[in-house]
C-alpha cells in the first residue's frame, strides 16, 4: 500500500479548510498563504501553523493566522505567471509592512489610491484607520524613525485644496 503523505503548502497557495479543522474562526476558510508557519504534533494529527490572506469573506479580504489540521487542507498551487489568476490584495504583510499585492513598502500606491476613493468623504476616518496600522507598525518595526513611519503612513493623506 503506497501512502500519501500530508499535502505541501507553499506561499501563494490556496488552501481550503472546513470549520472542524481549523482554530480561531468560524464556517469554511478559504486562505491565500503569505507565511507557512511551524508544524506541531497533537494526539489527533499533525498542525500547522499558517498567515494569510483570507478570500470571501464578508468583510473582504483581510490578513488571518490559523493553526490548521494538515491532513484536512485542500491545497491548490499558486498560479504560474502565465496563468491570469485574480491578483493578491493590497494589505500589510506584518511584521515587515510590506504589501501582500506588489511587495512594496505598505501602504503602497496601489492601496492609497483605492483608501483615498473608499474615504472620499471621511478623511478624518481614514485618518484613524491609518493611525492605528501605524501604531501597530511602530511596534514592529523599530528601525525606522517615528517621523519617517508617520509620513509613510499619513502624511501623504493630507488635505489638498486647489
């Protein structure tokens, strides 16, 4: 009898996993994996822990950590460059505040330019919403000076009058 071991999860991959074999959520998970994590034995399997970006959801695509039952993931690869699959979402990769979508410094261009539309009319929410990512940033990464990490993630969000 030839056994199959458990299947090889990649970054950029699609995993699937019912809600039974996956901590820290509700209903199916389907994840776009941006960081394989450790592998852990329990009395009823194998775990693994997985980072990544969560597709379908009702709140839209938002960064997940899962620890995940192996046996049970239903992996599809990432697609090749020739392939025209839907392209990653532009959200932080943490800790290194990089853009899942294009791999620049977050929030790339990309992402302003959809932030600026979707808060047209509430700068001062955007505002929040961009102070708090920075508070957690400043956390993460120590190196950069506080007056750099400020005008990375707000000051390009300031009022132009013409």
């Amino acid at each position: 009898m030839i056994r199959h071991g458990p299947p090889a999860v990649r970054v950029g991959d699609v995993v699937t996993v019912d809600e039974q074999h996956y901590c820290y959520g509700l209903g199916q998970l389907v994840l776009r994996v941006i960081e394989v994590g450790r592998r852990e034995r329990h009395s009823d399997g194998v775990w693994i822990h997985l980072r990544g970006i969560e597709l379908g959801g009702s709140t839209g695509p938002r960064q997940r950590r899962v620890l995940v039952r192996l046996a049970a993931l239903r992996v599809r690869p990432a697609a090749r460059p020739a392939n025209r699959e839907a392209p990653m979402p532009h959200v932080p990769v943490r800790p290194a505040w990089t853009c899942a979508g294009c791999g620049q410094e977050w929030p790339c261009p990309n992402r302003r330019r959809r932030l600026l539309i979707e808060y047209a009319h509430d700068r001062l929410s955007l505002a929040f919403y961009l102070g708090l990512h920075l508070a957690d940033a400043a956390v993460d990464l120590s190196h950069p000076p506080a007056d750099e990490l400020h005008v990375r993630f707000l000051g390009w969000t300031r009022f132009r009058r013409s």
